[in-house]
C-alpha cells in the first residue's frame, strides 16, 4: 500500500480553517474558539486572504447587548461596549436637558396644585412681567382682573395684548413673546403650535351673540330685521370667533324657517363690511357707519353709544373662552399663576361684573 509523503513534503497552509456562522465568536450561542499555534502576524492568521491587502475589521454580526465594540459618534477613538450600557448622551442634549429641569418641575407641580386644589404660590415666588395675549372682548374684563393680579402678587406686571384670537394665534406661531394665550374660542387654540402649550387648555369663561345697533335706532327691533333690503350690517371675519359664531347663528335661523325663505342669503346681503376683531365691528355701529353688527353681550355693556337687540336662545350660540400658558415666554411662572388666579374667585369675579358667565365645574 502507498504510503503519503512525509510532512515535510506538504505546502504549509497559510489561512485558520472556516469557521461556520454556528460556531462564529460573533454569533449568538457560539463561544470563542482558541486560535491554532501560527507563525503568522494576527492580521493574516484571522483573514483568509494573502496580503498585501489585508481586508477592512470583521462587521460584527450579533444583535445589541453581544459583547462586540465599536466605535462611537462622540470623538475618534472613543469606544464603549454595548453590554456595559447605553453610549452616553451628546454633551449638548445634556445641557439641554439640565436647563429643562427647572421648568419640567415647575410644570409637574402647577399640575400637582391643579388637581388637589392646593394653595396657590406666594407673592416672593411669582415676580416680574407676565405677557398675557388675550380676545379683543375680555378687554374690560381682564383689565380689571390684571389690578387685581397685581395687588396679590406686588412684584409683577401685566402686560395686556389685545387682539383677535386667530389673530393672536398666528403671533405666538410666529414667535411672538407670550406668557398666556386667552382666546374666544377652542378652533384657535387648535392651532397654535403643541409645543408652545405649557399644559391643557382650560375654559374659563362663556359669553352670548346680540345684535348692537346705535342708541336710539329704529331700524333693527328684533332679530329677523337683519334680512331688511338696504339695512347696513357689519360682521367679523370668518376667522374670528365672534364672526364664526355669528354665522352659525344665521343658518340656524335660517334652518328654522321662521323668518321667511333664505334668511341666510339675505341677511349676508346686507354686509358691507367684514372687520378683523369684535371691537372694530363694534365701533362701526358706535360711529353710525352701520345699522347693526353681531356680537357679544359683553361688548354692547362696555359701551353707551350703542343698545342690544336679543337674539332668541333657538339661534343663539354660546361662545367659548379657553385659557392655557404657554412655552417660550419670558416668565413661565408668572404665566401660570395668572391662568390659575383668572379661575379662581377674584378673577371669576372680575368676568361676572363684565356680563360674563361661569362655566360649570
């Protein structure tokens, strides 16, 4: 029988023998096999090709938590191994997050008080100016509250910016400086941006449509005198509350039939002018350039050119006043202790004398 050459005769191999993926040191059950004895330099004695072109670091193949390293987004040569942990957080989002901590507190504890009826802060802890953006018709009323604010908090002061709420909206989505957002209906806090919001918005107060017409007139006495050929009506834009409340309140009536076929058509007729903010649509009538505007009952006792025409409670709407602090201001604390100091007693008190009512608790 044929003996094999003697081992001297035999070519030395130069590569480890294949490791199938089972057995790989990189798979999930397989453990590290011990290199055979070799001569060659580590770099040949893992690749199975020759050099001179020794290949890139073999691509680790485990899930996360496999005990393989790399390298790491924070700096060159800076590595970690996955079963020792999270990598740490970039140096700018832990200051960040540092910076956020005194407000997620502030946050946590307005929310703490709101739920269990706690005390309100102490004057030494809500000080400095507090921006409140506000519906042009809680002008009155929230004038009276702001005295009252700072009578109870000595080191503030209110700044008061009145304008529409869609108005107002669009402010704060443009960056607008804001501590407070109080507007006339929910369709535009809806729109500002949700991360401007510091908590849950909050109705706090209701209000109801008339007609105003200049003291004395004649030619609007009741509500279904809006469709007169000729008459000089004036409303707020559509993106106004008061103007959308107003509009729904014309096709309810108009629905209802009582007042003869399309009411709505006739009524819109007569505009002649669509106005930015309840208080313009207001003083177009007080100027006598208008024979009626719709809006708030608020609005008519707030001035003595002008008498109200009720609309029947059937067409009628009730407007909704929401109020929320806001994110990114100048003084988030001052902010919070307004909007929980407009709901409680001495604020409430402040709308009623203003011909507003409170919602139910």
């Amino acid at each position: 029988m044929r003996q094999p050459p003697s081992s001297a005769r035999m070519p030395v191999r130069t590569s480890t023998p294949a490791v199938s993926r089972r057995s790989s040191p990189y798979s999930r059950s397989g453990s590290v096999p011990t290199p055979p004895p070799t001569s060659l330099t580590p770099n040949a004695a893992r690749c199975p090709r020759d050099p001179p072109h020794p290949p890139p670091p073999p691509r680790p193949v485990g899930r996360r938590g496999e005990p393989h390293a790399r390298r790491s987004r924070g700096g060159p040569g800076r590595q970690y191994r996955h079963d020792r942990g999270r990598p740490p957080l970039p140096r700018a989002l832990r200051a960040r997050l540092v910076s956020a901590r005194p407000l997620v507190a502030l946050l946590i504890a307005a929310a703490f008080l709101a739920g269990c009826g706690g005390a309100p802060p102490s004057s030494s802890e809500v000080t400095g100016e507090v921006i409140v953006s506000a519906a042009s018709s809680l002008t009155e009323a929230f004038a009276d509250a702001t005295r009252a604010f700072e009578r109870q908090y000595p080191g503030t002061k209110v700044t008061l910016n009145f304008a529409s709420s869609s108005t107002l909206a669009t402010q704060i989505n443009e960056g607008a400086p804001a501590d407070v957002f109080a507007s006339a209906d929910e369709a535009q806090v809806k729109t500002v941006q949700p991360d401007r919001l510091a908590t849950a918005p909050e109705v706090f107060a209701r209000n109801r449509l008339v007609v105003a017409k200049p003291a004395g007139s004649t030619a609007i006495m009741v509500y279904g005198d809006l469709a007169k050929p000729g008459l000089r009506l004036v409303l707020a834009a559509d993106v106004v509350p008061v103007g959308a409340y107003a509009l729904q309140s014309i096709e309810a009536a108009d629905r209802s039939g009582v007042f003869g076929a399309d009411f709505r058509g006739r009524v819109l007729a007569n505009v002649r002018s669509r106005e930015a903010n309840v208080r313009s649509a207001l003083a177009k009538v007080e100027l006598g350039e208008a024979d009626g505007a719709i809006v708030y009952q608020t609005d008519v006792g707030a001035s003595l050119k002008v008498e109200a025409i009720p609309i029947p409670d059937a067409y009628n709407v009730s407007a909704t006043y929401l109020i929320v602090p806001l994110k990114g201001g100048t003084n988030p604390t001052a902010g919070l202790a307004f909007v929980a100091f407009i709901r409680e007693a001495e604020g409430q008190t402040s709308l009623t004398k203003r011909g507003f009512t409170m919602p139910s608790r």
